[in-house]
C-alpha cells in the first residue's frame, strides 16, 4: 500500500474515533439503555446529528482560517500588543506586508476527511430523526 493511502486511511480513522467519541458522549449523558426504544433512536439521531454538524463546522472554520480570513484579528491583536510593549511601535508593519507574509508562511492543510466523516454522521443523524419521525411519533390530538 503507498505511504500517500496510509496517511488517507489514517486521516479518515482519527476523524471517525473522534466523531464516535463525541457520539457515545452524547449517548452516556442522556443515558441509552434507560428507556423505550423511541427514546433509544432519538438519542442515537442526537448523538450522530451533534457529531456531525461539530466535525462539520470545525472543517469549515479550518478552510475559512486557511484562506486567510482571520489574519486582520492577528493583526489587530498584534499591534494592540505591541502598543503596551516598550518601543513595540518601532516593530510597526502594514496590514498588506502583514497578510503577504502570513499567506506566505501559512499551509494549506486538507480538511477533507474531516468535512467527509462530518457529512456522513449528519446524514446518519438525519436519517435517524426521519426514522423516528415516521415509525414513533404520535401527534398530540
């Protein structure tokens, strides 16, 4: 097997045990085996829905930053820094040569397995809810 699929695998394994981790949080706090099986599928569409849409959002938040997005709040809190530092105003740079060297320095990562896990345990969670949706729940009258 190539060096490049062991890393995939990898990769796709560290995200799946971190989303099962956050899953069977979920499950331990609400308490599994304590009730109806209803209750057992709403748990389980929690569990997989919280999971999902964390690993989910946290891959969006990796992309957003990979971009470069949140480079201005580094500027912004560097310069507050060096306002209160002694001579700190002499280390003065402009935002523009700021944000070329950070883009410079920055790597990419690829945040491609973690978009992937995310999206299937929301899925998962979502088939969860219609299932429990259409084979338990009864409509108030």
């Amino acid at each position: 097997m190539k060096q490049e699929t062991k890393v995939k695998l990898r990769n796709y394994g560290i995200c799946v045990a971190v989303e099962v981790l956050i899953a069977f949080l979920v499950i331990w706090s609400k308490g599994f085996f304590t009730d109806r099986a209803s209750v057992n599928v709403q748990i389980l569409a929690d569990a997989f829905f919280v999971s999902g849409i964390l690993m989910t959002l946290f891959a969006g938040m990796m992309y957003v930053s990979s971009e470069g997005a949140l480079i201005g709040i580094g500027f912004i809190l560097r310069n507050v820094v060096l306002f209160f530092v002694p001579m700190g105003r002499t280390k003065h740079e402009l935002y523009a040569d700021y944000r070329e060297r950070k883009l410079k320095e920055a790597k990419k990562h690829d945040t491609r397995c973690i978009l992937v896990t995310g999206l299937i345990f929301l899925f998962i969670g979502i088939a969860l809810t219609v299932i429990w949706n259409v084979v338990f729940y009864n409509p108030p009258v």
